[in-house]
C-alpha cells in the first residue's frame, strides 16, 4: 500500500461522529433483535442439544473450535434424527453475543456446498451453542501427513476449500463479501465424500464488496503461521488477507506438515515454501509419499499459484477466482496424467 493510499484509508475509516457512531450501535442492536426473531425457526431446545451429547459428556468432545468446545451427538430436531457437531461457546475464548448472532446470520443467509451447513442454534440458560452439519473426516488438517491421502484427493480438496471461499468473497446478488480471517487447514472439515467444508466464522467479518480496505482493526487476529503479515502490521483486513492464509494451507497439502510444526526441528513453512519455490528446489519439501505420484504439469500448476498467494504485496496476490481456475488446471492435469498411463498400461 502506498503511502497515499494508506492516508486516504485512514481518513475514511475515522471520518464517523459520535452521533454516526450511536446510529451504528443503534442499528446493530435492531439487527441483534431481528436476528433472534428471523432465525427462531433454527433454535434448537437446550436439553435435545444435551440429551445428543449425553450432558456434553468428554467422550462426545471431538476438538476446539475458534471459540469453544465442539462435540459430537446424535440430535433430533423437527422429529429428524441426525449427526451434528455442537459448539459450546466459552466467554473465557472472547467470543459474545456480536459473534455468536454474526455467525448465525452468515450460514443461515450465504449457504455454498462448500460452506459447512448450520443446523441450528441454542440461547437458553446463559448458554451460547452453535450446532452444525457432522463432518465425518473431520478436519484437513488430520490428513496432512496422512500416506493414504493421494495427490488427486488433495487436488479435489483444495479446489473445494477454494470454491468455498471464493463464494464467500464475491457473494452473487450482493453488495458484500465475507472476510474469513482464520482460514487454516484445521477450519476446512471434510464430510464422508471427503468434500471440503470451511467452518468456523467466529472471526469473520461482513463488507462492502466495493471497498478495496474493508476493515481497519485495532489488532489483527487469526492463528500463527496463517495470518497475513501485512494484515497483522497495519491492521488493515483485505480479501487478499484470507488468499495469503489459504496459500499457507495450499503448501501445507503439497508438503504433508503443518506450516507451524516443530517436529522433527520443522522451520515455519512459509519461509521454507518461498525459498525452495525461487531456487526449483520443490523436490526438496514435497511430501515423501506423494512424489511418485505428482505430474510435472500439475505440480508446476499448483506451486505457481500456491506461490503467488504469499506475496508481500497484496496487488500480486490473485483472487479467489483466478485461484479455483488454477487448481481445476492442476486438477485436470494430473486426471490426464493417470488416465493416459492407464491406457498405456492396459494396451501393452
């Protein structure tokens, strides 16, 4: 960003009066009581929620979500019986009614196949719990290192992930975009097809499609690793902030190991990621049991793209869009590749 650039910014996003302000509040408190009103039909009673996780008993508890506890449990709601998962939100995590009623009103409004379903949701008895579509492969993260995980699985998932977000920053018949702000491998779940799903919008933020700096935040959020460095320094959240998180997962799939893992001595990835790419040194940091597989086509493909999203400047990044058309080519690339071995292997 220019210095030019930055000024302008700042001078929008601190333009608004106390009395903008109040209005602001005002009208977030109207949206808040229409929320509750709009997406009743979703409520879900407190003890069906307990009676499906038998008292949120430990054995149900799957993982954390970005803002408490998830679990596990056959529900039946609206005499339908179904595998969901149930976030019981902690205050101590920092999340509030503003997140809780946000999150709500994004998966009830904007729905994507590639977008993990809400189910439904619980408000009683000071409790705040958000129940989901059951992801049955859990979560991406947990396949990373996974030998059976095939180099065309890993291509399907991650154009899915990408189709997800892509929908959530250009959403059709609207004037907004969905800011993610915690894309990692951990947030994209994968149900029993293996399709993936991005979850968890407790960070998320709506805008304005058209404003090329959507936020200006007084400290920048997300996990370790993933968070775009630039969006970490000055605060200012774009929709190339989530394209730099998702090519930080796009290098964790090629190489089989989390971007922060100190296993085995591990330096963080990105880094690691950038070098071998600028010296044609991929060979080095692709996941030992994918090599074999990978079509030269289909790799070159993919790095590319993987690479251009952790860009420093934002205006080298591409778009979601341009990131989906690169993974379809990769994708279709290595379908070719094994197709054409196929023939020749059953004509000799």
């Amino acid at each position: 960003m220019d210095r030019g650039s930055y000024i302008s910014s700042v001078k929008y996003l601190t333009s608004y009066s106390t009395t903008k302000y109040l209005q602001v509040l005002s009208c977030f408190c109207s949206f808040i009581m229409f929320a509750i009103k709009e997406f009743k039909h979703h409520r879900i009673e407190l003890r069906a929620i307990k009676l499906a996780t038998n008292n949120f008993d430990d054995k149900n508890y799957v993982g954390k979500g970005g803002f408490g506890k998830v679990y596990k449990g056959e529900l039946v709601h609206s005499e339908v019986r179904t595998m969901v998962a149930i976030k019981r939100l902690d205050r101590a995590f920092g999340q509030g009614d503003t997140e809780f009623w946000k999150e709500i009103m994004m998966l009830s409004l904007y729905k994507h196949e590639n977008i993990i379903p809400l189910v439904g949701f619980c408000d009683e008895n000071d409790e705040k719990i958000i129940v989901y579509e059951y992801a049955s492969n859990k979560s991406l993260d947990l396949y990373l290192s996974n030998t059976n995980l095939t180099w065309i699985q890993r291509l399907k998932i991650c154009v899915g992930a990408a189709r997800g977000l892509e929908y959530l920053h250009n959403l059709k018949g609207t004037q907004h975009r969905i800011l993610h702000r915690d894309i990692k491998s951990s947030n994209i779940l994968l149900d029993e097809n293996w399709k993936a799903k991005i979850s968890d919008f407790g960070l998320s933020k709506l805008g304005p499609a058209n404003q090329e700096y959507t936020f200006l935040v007084s400290h920048a959020v997300g996990t370790v690793g993933y968070c775009d460095p630039l969006y970490a320094e000055s605060g200012f959240l774009t929709k190339e902030s989530d394209v730099y998180s998702f090519g930080v997962v796009l290098f964790e799939v090629l190489c089989g190991r989390l971007c922060m893992s100190y296993k085995d001595k591990h330096q963080p990835l990105v880094g690691l990621a950038r070098q071998s790419f600028e010296q044609n040194r991929l060979d080095e940091i692709i996941f030992d049991h994918i090599k074999e597989q990978i079509n030269l086509e289909s790799l070159k493909v993919f790095a590319s793209i993987a690479y251009k999203c952790l860009k420093r400047d934002r205006e080298e990044r591409p778009t979601m869009t341009q990131i989906v058309k690169e993974l379809e080519i990769a994708l279709e690339a290595q379908v070719w590749f094994l197709t054409s071995f196929m023939f020749i292997f059953l004509h000799q």
